[in-house]
C-alpha cells in the first residue's frame, strides 16, 4: 500500500502539486514512520516550499534510514544551498560523491558553490566531471563555459559554450559565454555572429546589444560599433541628450552612454565624448562621485574658488589628467588635488595645484566644488587640436644616493612588457616576455626593467640578456621617474609607464593591441597627448610579434644614429 501511495506522491510532486505530494507523503510515514524515500522526498518538497528547517530534519532521517543512499544526501545539499547554508551543502554533495562519484547532477550543484566561494578551478573540474557522465548535460555544459572564462581558460569556455548552444538552442546564458569566449580568443566576427543569433532569440536582450557594439569596435567596424552601440542606448529605454543646447543632468545617461563615450574619444569626438563620459557612473565597479555635500564644477566661474579635484580611475588616468590642475588654478582657483599615495610624492615636486591629499579633507565647509579629474577636459573644451601639452608637466627628479643608473657608454632603455595582472584588460594589453624578450637582442644598449610585477622566470629571462632589474627599486611613482629621467628611451606595452614618461617630456614608444584604449585613438603613430611619444600598434589581433618586429627595426635605426659620429 505504501508503494501505491508513493508513487501517486512522486505523480503529485513531479507535476508541481506540492500541497497534495506533502499530504500524501505525511500519510506513508504516518503508517511507516521511518520510511527512508517518503522522509527525503518529503523533505524535498519542503524544502521546495521554503521550509527549510523542517525539510533538513526529514532528510537527516532518511540518511540515518540509510546511511548508503548517494541521493538522499544530494537532497540534503539542495535544500541546505537553497537556504543559504553553502558550508552545510558542500559537505553534503561531498558526500554524495564519496558514495557515487559518477553522480553528475551532484559534481555539478557542488560546483555552483564552489563559483560561489571563488574557488573557480575546483569548479570547473567538477564540472568536467558531470560532462564526462553525463554529454547531454546542457546545464553543466553551459556552466563550465562560463566558469571556464572566470579561469582564463578561454578556449575550454568556447567548447562548453558551443556544446551547450548544441543541446539548447533557446539558452541565452551559454551563448553570452559562446561570445565572450570568442571576444578573448580574437574571434569578434564569430562572436559578431554569436551575438545576433542571441538577438533573434530575445531582440530586446541589452547585454547581448552592449556586447554587439563592443564585438565590432573590437573588429575594427567602427561605424557598425557606433550605430549598434545607438541602438543599445534605445532598446535600454534612454536617448542620447543634445549636450550644445542644454546643461545634461548626469542622472540622464544611461550604463550604455558609456561604451558610446569610449568610441566616441576612440575616433577623437572628444566634445561627444567626454559629455558622455559622465556615464562612467552608472557602471557596477567604476568610479563614483565623492559622497561630498559639495556641488559638482560645471564650468562656473572659478576666480577665488577653492575646488576639491578627486583624481578616479588608475595610476595613468591621473598621470595623464593632472595637467588640467594648473588650468584651473590659471582661472584663479586654489586647487587641492586628492590622488593615490603612491603618486603623491611626486606630483607634490610640481606646482600642479595648491596641494595634494591622499585621503579625503577632514573639513569639507571651506570648499566651494568638487569635480572629478576627468571632468575637466569637458569642462574645460578640450578638443583634439586644443589637448594641453605644456610637456613636461611631471617633474624630472635629480638623481642621487642608490637612484643612479650606471653609466654605460651606450643608450640606456627602460622596458616594460605587462601591466598589473589584476587589471581587468591586462590580458590584452601586456606581452609575453617569451616574445618581448626578442627586443633585447639589438646590441648597442643597456636596457633597465621598470616591470614591477615579475614572474618566477623572469628574473632568469632578464639576467640572460644583462638586463638590470630595477622592479625591487620602484617603491613609487617618485623613485620610478628618478630612474627614467636618466633614460634615453622608454619602450612600454599601454600602461602608467607610458603616461609617465610621456609627462616628463622623454621618449617613449608604446605598444599597443588591435582595440588599444580610447585614448591611443585609430591609425596614428603619434599621440596628441605625448609629443615625444611613438606608437606601436598591432596589425591583427594578437599579433604581438610583428609590433616587436617593428619596435626592433626602429630601434635599430635609433642605436645606429647614437653610433653616428
């Protein structure tokens, strides 16, 4: 009798009748209190209706009925996830695969859990597991191609994504991770089309149209960019505001007026584009305003004012925008510059503004504005012929005591090939040494590493090539400029480095990716913001080896002109 009532039960509960599965449940284990399957399904039904404390004790019991059943403690680990208690469900899917490890469904709850808990390259190993049990498992294929992207292991993110598209079509999230996967293996036309299929899907979709506009910037289709990245700010339910007619509220942008901004300062809009830049705002994890009781500058006279100039972004970003302080304290405002500890000691040696802070005022009543640092190109009207380049702006420090390059008879040349590896483009814009290291075999100089962030090889990489390793001597931006103000070059891939060196007025030559920063801009081998600047653009995505093939002939060039009587 109770196999009868079961079975109606489980009929119940798999069609979502959860009143009438609980009753008849309740009904097998009042005739047999100690029914194992009666006690977990009742506490999955529980659990499905959010009685979370009452389901765990039914499930406890059915374990302790039988202590070899793999399903029960699965049961047990979903309802403990479900309410939150991730140490109680990792425990408990452990479990279940310590009794059955070809169980898929297991490997692949544990493995959501463990995304949840950072620990990403256990997850997707888990999930490895469930696709090998289990090949039709459309959601874990889906999962492990997103979770394969959080592990920078793009091209197992591409095969997950693919497969999971195979066995569901409809499923948006799989073909985001599809396109994302491409985005990062260079493949933006494939992920061009990836993204379309996902429009066709769900044409209102406003992650896939911000990812579109970005996939064709990233191509190089600058004008598709543009008109999708349009759209996108439609279909996100905004318009794009006549900034020459009217004083623009920031509250009246919307997260897509940013990735247009970007492209807009890209192809040198600068007035478009810097309105737009006040979008950066409304993005999770960029920069926000100062909660300051202070209004934000919007171009009002300044004369006798004193202003709060909070300096966002990176270490460059300042590097490069501090040159508009002095501008301001040309229209008669007493400037106080708030900026990172590890630039401060070095933009104090200049008169860039009237002080310079490094944590927030203790007063803020004797204030009149705030405005952030890249407010002011905007504020100001930069354009592309009216970009300050007063260079130098950042000081040329003496050297002295342990800051003295040795001499050596020949040019030296200061390299940097990768940036910070948690910058969220690093992976883009920073070389492999295995390739960058090429440059080192042009005779003639002595190169100096100003790369801070080292790898365990590198070390071995740089002595083979008698390069000096400076990186345990850059405490800050001051003690890094003493040793580049004895440079005669500077060779960087896009990071602070080439806003410092281009502020002091010293040669440098940048190498860029295909889809290099808006402030590179298209084309050019020069830079509107660093006349002493030259750049290095790849020719292809990826193609790292033919920019240090032309950074090698040029410095060819440039060591046999110093060789020149």
């Amino acid at each position: 009798m109770d196999a009868v009532v079961l079975y109606r039960a489980t009929e119940m509960h798999r069609q979502g009748n959860l009143g009438g599965a609980e009753k008849l449940y309740r009904s097998v284990l009042t005739a047999t209190p100690l029914h194992p399957d009666a006690l977990a399904l009742l506490g999955v039904v529980l659990g499905e209706r959010m009685a979370y404390r009452e389901a765990v004790s039914f499930l406890r019991k059915a374990i302790q009925g039988d202590p070899a059943a793999p399903l029960f403690r699965y049961y047990l680990g979903t309802v403990l996830a479900d309410a939150g208690d991730e140490v109680g469900a990792t425990m408990a899917f452990r479990d279940a695969l310590a009794r059955h490890p070809e169980f898929a469904e297991a490997h692949y709850r544990l493995a959501l859990i463990l995304k949840k808990q950072q620990n990403v390259a256990e997850a997707v190993e888990h999930l490895r597991h469930a696709t090998r049990i289990a090949p039709g498992y459309g959601a874990a294929w889906a999962a492990l191609g997103s979770f394969a992207l959080k592990a920078e292991d793009f091209g197992l993110a591409k095969c997950a994504a693919e497969k999971a598209v195979r066995l569901m079509p409809e499923n948006l999230v799989a073909r985001i991770a599809l396109a994302l996967a491409l985005n990062f293996l260079d493949r933006h036309e494939e992920a061009i089309d990836a993204l379309r299929q996902a429009l066709r899907i769900k044409p209102d979709f406003i992650e896939a149209w911000d990812m579109l506009g970005l996939a064709y910037q990233q191509a190089g289709r600058l004008d598709e960019a543009e008109g999708v990245m349009r759209q996108a700010i439609e279909v996100a339910g905004a318009v794009i505001p006549d900034e020459e007619s009217r004083e623009v509220a920031e509250e009246e942008y919307s997260v897509q007026h940013w990735n247009l901004a970007l492209l807009e300062l890209l192809r040198g809009d600068f007035r478009r584009g810097f309105a737009h830049y006040s979008a950066r705002f409304k993005k999770t994890g960029r920069a926000q305003r100062l909660a300051f009781p202070r209004p934000v500058w919007r171009g009002e006279d300044i004369r006798g004012k004193k202003i709060l100039v909070v300096g966002e972004q990176g270490f460059g970003d300042v590097l490069m925008l501090c040159r508009y302080a002095p501008l301001l304290k040309a229209q008669g405002a007493y400037v106080v510059l708030l900026t990172q500890q590890a630039l401060a000691s070095l933009l104090k040696q200049v008169e860039l503004a009237n002080e310079i802070l490094c944590e927030g005022p203790q007063t803020q009543g004797d204030f009149d504005f705030q405005a952030s640092i890249f407010d002011l190109p905007h504020r100001l009207g930069t354009r592309l012929d009216s970009i300050p380049s007063a260079i130098p702006y950042l000081p040329l420090p003496s050297a002295d005591g342990g800051f003295v390059l040795p001499k050596t008879g020949c040019p030296r040349i200061g390299v940097v090939w990768a940036g910070r590896w948690d910058f969220g483009n690093d992976w883009r814009r920073s070389i492999p040494l295995s390739v960058f290291e090429k440059i080192f075999g042009e005779s003639g100089a002595q190169f100096f590493n100003l790369t801070r962030e080292l790898q365990a090889t590198d070390v071995d990489v740089l002595a083979g090539h008698g390069v000096v390793d400076l990186s345990s001597r850059l405490s800050d931006f001051s003690a890094t400029a003493r040793f580049v103000a004895q440079l005669d070059l500077v060779i960087t891939c896009d990071t602070a480095m080439a806003h410092l060196a281009g502020g002091m007025g010293k040669k440098v030559w940048v190498l860029l990716s295909f889809a290099p920063d808006w402030r590179w801009l298209t084309e050019r081998e020069d830079s509107p913001w660093y006349p002493s600047m030259r750049l290095f653009r790849q020719g292809k995505a990826g193609d790292w080896g033919g920019v240090v093939g032309r950074v090698r002939q040029a410095l060819a060039l440039f060591l046999g002109a110093h060789l020149t009587p």
